[in-house]
C-alpha cells in the first residue's frame, strides 16, 4: 500500500469518497439513496463528504424546496427526489462509511 503524501490531486478512477471535517466550508445536499453521491441538488460535482459543514449551499435548500414545497411539513423527512421516507440517520451513516472506506 501506497500514499500520495497528500498532494490533492483527484483520482477519478477511484471509487470512494473522502470524508472532510471542515465547519467553514459549505455542505450541498444529495439524495440519500442516490448512485453514487457525487452530484449535489445544485448539480455541484464533489469528491468529499463533509460532516462538520455549517452552512449549507442556498442553490440546494432552493432546489429541495422547489422539489418538495412542503418540505418543513413532513412529520417526517422525505426524499425531494422520490418523495419516500429518507433512511435512519443509523442507515446515513453506515452508508457514509461504505462510501469512504476505500
Ligand atoms: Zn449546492
Ligand atoms: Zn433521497
């Protein structure tokens, strides 16, 4: 096994995502079912998963509230995209480490 020593460079061949912990940087939102998660609501293409984000892309909530205008009415969260029940967080998260590890 090998490092690249960090050099940034994006491999495209790789399957996995990297998983970053970055509060100031912005978090753009994919569908939790989606395959794979590489293009946000917004059609932002990211290569990172970002759990300590803050803020949030404004161009995704709008997108999500254009897909599902009662959004904040749910009792319960709802995918945008298919309108089913989204996954336990339990379920995110499993799927979150699936995607990270290489
Ligand atoms: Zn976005
Ligand atoms: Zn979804």
């Amino acid at each position: 096994m090998t490092t690249d020593g960090g050099t940034g460079s994006v491999q495209l061949a790789s399957a996995s995502l990297r998983l970053t912990a970055d509060s100031d940087e912005i978090a753009h939102l994919v569908c939790c079912r989606d395959q794979p998660w590489r293009v946000a609501f917004c059609g932002f293409e990211s290569d990172t998963i970002n759990m300590a984000a803050e803020h949030v892309c404004g161009m995704c909530v709008a997108e999500v509230e254009r897909l599902l205008p009662d959004v904040y009415e749910q009792p319960s969260p709802r995918c945008p995209k298919d309108r089913r029940l989204c996954p336990t967080l339990f379920e995110v998260e499993k799927r979150v480490m699936r995607e990270v590890s290489p």
